[in-house]
C-alpha cells in the first residue's frame, strides 16, 4: 500500500508572519496519517526548515537549476537545496513551462540534479484545455513523462510525480475524480513499463484541490495525494485536505 503524500506549492506567496503563523499551525495540526511537505520560495526555506525541524513535516523548493554550479545567476543549485534540507524539489510546473519556457528536456535535466543531490524531484505533467479538447492528453503527459523517464534511466522509480491538468490550475475547475484517475493510470501504466516499480510510485493530482473535493480525489486507486495551491496558504483548508489523504 502507497502511502499518501500532500504538498503545499505555495507560489509566490508568503511573508515572515504569514509564514510563521502558517507553519505552526500546520505543525500544530499533526499527527498526520498521509506524509506532509511544503514547498516554499527560496528565500524562505531556512525559516521553514527551523520551524519544521524536528516535526515529520517536510520541505521542499519549487524549481531547482539544472546545473550543478557556475555562472547562472538567479539559480539555485540542487546540492544548496540539499543543504537547506529540502526532502523535495518541484520540477517542470506548468508555469514554469508556460512563463520560462522550460522544455520536456530542461524539466529532465532538473529532475536528474535534484536526485543526484539526494533531492526527490516532483515532476509536474498535464495539458491544456485545448490540448484536452482535440484529445490530445494522453499523448502529451506520456510526452512529458517520457523525457524524465529517459534521462533519469535508473533512478526513474525514486521521482514523484504529480498530473496537474493546465486548466484546472488556480482556476476553481477541477478534473472530476474519474478523468484524473484516468490520467493516473495512463502515468502508472507507463511507469511501470519503464521502471518496473509502478505499482510503488508516487502519482499526486493537483489543480484546485480543496477540503470538500479532496476525499474524493484521494480515493481514486491510483491518486496517492495532492500537490495544493491556493488552498495551501490557508492553514485550516490545508490542514483539512492533510487529513483527507490516508
Ligand atoms: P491550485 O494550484 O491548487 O491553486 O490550483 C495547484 C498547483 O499549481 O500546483
């Protein structure tokens, strides 16, 4: 049996109070059944990990360079991410994607720093709203996982990954629990046949996850959690959403 995992994607959101107050209650809200993470700007993850530190509350970034040092300004290493103790690093989020540009390749390159600092890449997939109208989902996702599968090659089974349909991120539309479990086996499917360890991984939904659809989500056989937004800045919302997954 999978055991679930919640991740907070907290964007370009936050500030020293707001941070405090939302860390302690979530703390506070322990014990959890799923595996609990926040993934926080750059700029906040020493305060996160001194918060956190000691709880069973992870942490992660939500981007990480694909380089391991050197002259990339603005970037952050996997290895300086290992040494603010981040369990996680987002990779390859649809807004990255969208406003950076990043590639299925440069996703995978990112996804092979993060493992090989000891960092556990979440490899965000999903489609468009116009991709899903010309029926084009499944082939898109498995595009997209394909290039981290091909780069990572052996280490594939040790990344998590999350399917966040474009159009239901920030937007109040969610995939209704039947079309993302259907995502999800395509993922799983596919995971299996490349890694062999499937049925193990780690396939989280996201895209306007709240406390009363959640549940729902979580109960589909292959949605081992969620990867959470908006709903991740308010600590009773997430703290509920926490407690659907078990
Ligand atoms: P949302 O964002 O929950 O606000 O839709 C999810 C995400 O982008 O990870």
């Amino acid at each position: 049996m999978r055991r679930k995992l919640v991740v907070g994607n907290w964007k370009m959101h936050g500030s020293r109070p707001a941070n405090a107050d939302l860390l302690s209650a979530l703390r506070g809200g322990r014990p959890y059944t799923a595996t609990v993470a926040v993934c926080v700007p750059f700029v906040y993850l020493s305060e996160t990990a001194a918060t956190l530190a000691g709880s069973d509350i992870h942490w992660g970034a939500q981007d990480v360079s694909a380089h391991a040092q050197g002259a990339y300004t603005g970037e952050v290493s996997a290895a300086m991410l290992a040494e603010a103790g981040c369990r996680y690093a987002l990779v390859g989020h649809s807004e990255r994607r969208a406003l950076h540009a990043e590639s299925d390749m440069l996703v995978a390159q990112k996804a092979q720093a993060a493992l090989a600092c000891g960092v556990t890449p979440i490899v965000c997939v999903g489609e468009t709203l116009a991709e899903r109208e010309s029926g084009l989902t499944e082939a898109v996702v498995k595009r997209q996982l394909s290039a981290v599968i091909h780069q990572l090659t052996h280490c594939a089974a040790e990344m998590v990954v999350a399917y966040e349909p474009v159009w239901a991120i920030g937007t109040g539309l969610t995939a209704t629990p039947e079309q993302a479990q259907a995502v999800h086996a395509v993922l799983r499917a596919q995971l299996q046949a490349a890694t062999g360890h499937g049925q193990t991984m780690t396939i989280l939904y996201g895209g306007s996850v709240k406390p009363d659809n959640a549940a729902t989500l979580f109960a589909q056989p292959d949605i081992d959690g969620g990867l959470i937004g908006g709903a991740s800045l308010k600590a009773s919302d997430f703290i509920a959403i926490c407690r659907a997954a078990h």
